[in-house]
C-alpha cells in the first residue's frame, strides 16, 4: 500500500555553499547585491576560489528547505527533484532522510554533478546568491506524470523552476491531475522580471497559495508598497503572503486581511529564511488554523533560522519551535 503524504516539495535539490564576505568581495562579482543568479560549473569553481574563508556545506534548495522545516514539524512530506550520482547528491540524499523526509520519489542522473547554491553573506546579514543547477536542470518534461504526485495533498513548488517554463507547466498540471493543491514561492525578483509575461495565468490557474516578499511583490505589481502587492496577487490566489523583513508580513484570504510582526532579533543570515518562514505557515494552514496563527506561526521559525548560517535547524531548537507553536 502507497504511504500518504500531505506535502511534496518540488525543486532543485542543491548543496547549500556558505560563505561570509566583504562588500568589497561581493563588490567584484558580477550582478546585484541580495539577488540569484545562474552560473556554470566553472564559474562558482572560480567565486568559490577567490574566497579565503571558511564555505560550509548543507543541504539547501528553496522547496526542500521548506519541506525539511514541515517535516521538523511533524508533516509527513516527500521530495521530486533531482539529483547527480555522486558523493554530493549521496550527502544530499542523507541529511533530507535524517530530516525524516520520504526521498523515494527523487530521479537521478549519470551525466550531470548534484547541483551547488553558493550564498555570499554580507555583514548586514544580506545573501547573494550564484547557483550552479547542475543535475536539478536535467529533470525533463517526459520525467513528471501525475503518478509522481499521487498520494498527495498539497505540492509546494519553488519559483526558480520557471526558468524553464516548460517543465514548470508540466509540474502543475501533474500536481493538479493527482489533486493536490499548490503553494508557490516566488524565490526572487529575477524569477518575477524573467516570468511576468505568464505568470498572472500561470497563477490563476494553478496556484492556492503564493508567497512573496517586498523585492517580488515590487517586481510584481511595480509599487514599493506591499498593499499594493497583496492586493495584485490576491486576484490570482485564493491565499496571498507578502514578507516584509523586519517587519513582518502581510496576509490576506477573500476578504480577510491580516498584518502579523516578526519577532525581533539579531540576524547572522538570511539563508533560508523565507523558505522556513513557508514551513510556518503552511503548517498553520493545513492544521486549520486562522491567518494571524499562521502568520505567528511562521514568524517562530523565520526568526530562528536568521540567527544561524545556513538553513538547518538544531534539533534542540526545533523542540523550543514546536513548544511555541502548540502554545498558539
């Protein structure tokens, strides 16, 4: 009998790159600051040797971080992506298992290296990012049916799948085929600029809930203020976010409208954030519970993550988390 999941994440599986640096350093690499570009193999070989400093290396992605922080949580989830038949994909592979993700329903390939996310942080706690997709780009269009979304509920798709449009349309026809309803992350203003042209359709007719913050709603709506961005994205999506940093976020189903605070603290890095800040509120959301819960809920793990490098959670702290969220 096939287990049962009520989320599957849908990404580029990456080995997170972490590395602090100047703005002097970030200064001589190509691109804005705090935005995501797509490099070669080679290229974040070259970034990664300029740096002198210590780069730590962790599982990442936008989706599988998502799904890691809901499984922290007690979500039974699973992960479709894919990864290259190496030492990193095995690394990769193995800290999403010891997360207590279902990693059955992972493709695999011979030619291309798992792919590599290296993120440069600044000391303002800013990431930008050079990512190297590697294997991740390999996932064809006649690799994803309906089948990989079977006993499923919900699938949670990262926005840098739309750099290839093709696939990304694939992905959501087959997760609606199978049932599921769909949660987006718009990952990056970049993703936005690249997509806009379809992006209201691709909305309309697949996404339940759409996640933005203040740099893609702008990119979305053209307007600096994040009202304007939850009211444009809401004529799309049944359940709209817009993360606002430091000041929390707005949030907005139907008519009911929602402004819930972060938790103040000091940030190291900004790795992960918006990704585990999703594993929040979706969580929230599929245990039944109203906007600002779900909002609360979110700002309990968005303010944890900022205060380390890199995504990962210590078991320690995921036991604080939960304490805190089951006193909601």
């Amino acid at each position: 009998m096939q287990t049962s999941f009520q989320l599957i994440g849908i990404g580029s599986p990456l080995v997170d790159m972490l590395a602090h640096v100047s703005d002097d350093y970030l200064a001589g690499i190509a691109g804005e600051k705090g935005g995501m570009e797509l490099v070669d193999h080679v290229d974040i070989d070259q970034i990664i040797a300029q740096h002198d400093g210590v780069v730590h290396q962790v599982s990442g992605g936008s989706a599988a971080n998502t799904i890691i922080g809901l499984s922290k949580l007690g979500v039974n989830c699973t992960f479709l992506g894919k990864l290259g038949k190496d030492n990193l994909g095995e690394f990769y592979l193995e800290s999403l298992v010891s997360a207590g993700v279902c990693t059955r329903r992972f493709k695999h390939c011979a030619v291309s290296p798992t792919g590599r996310c290296l993120s440069m942080i600044t000391p303002d706690s800013e990431r930008t990012c050079r990512t190297f997709l590697g294997a991740a780009m390999n996932l064809a269009v006649d690799e994803v049916t309906a089948v990989d979304f079977e006993a499923c509920d919900h699938a949670h798709i990262e926005g840098y799948k739309l750099f290839n449009r093709d696939l990304t349309y694939r992905l959501l026809e087959s997760a609606k085929e199978a049932g599921c309803t769909v949660s987006l992350d718009l990952a990056s203003f970049e993703v936005v600029h690249y997509n806009r042209d379809i992006l209201d359709d691709l909305l309309f007719r697949f996404v339940d809930i759409v996640f933005a913050n203040e740099d893609e709603s702008r990119a979305f709506c053209g307007s600096d203020d994040p009202h304007e961005g939850l009211a444009s994205l809401s004529r799309f999506c049944e359940v709209t976010a817009v993360k606002v940093g430091a000041d929390g976020a707005y949030l907005r189903r139907g008519d009911d409208v929602v402004k819930v605070d972060a938790h103040r603290v000091d940030a190291v890095d900004t790795t992960g954030a918006g990704d585990l800040w999703a594993s929040g509120f979706l969580y929230g959301y599929f245990n039944g519970h109203d906007l600002e819960t779900c909002g609360k809920m979110a700002s309990i793990i968005g303010a944890n993550v900022v205060q380390r490098i890199g995504a990962t959670i210590p078991e320690d702290d995921w036991k604080v988390i939960r304490s805190h969220m089951h006193g909601l």
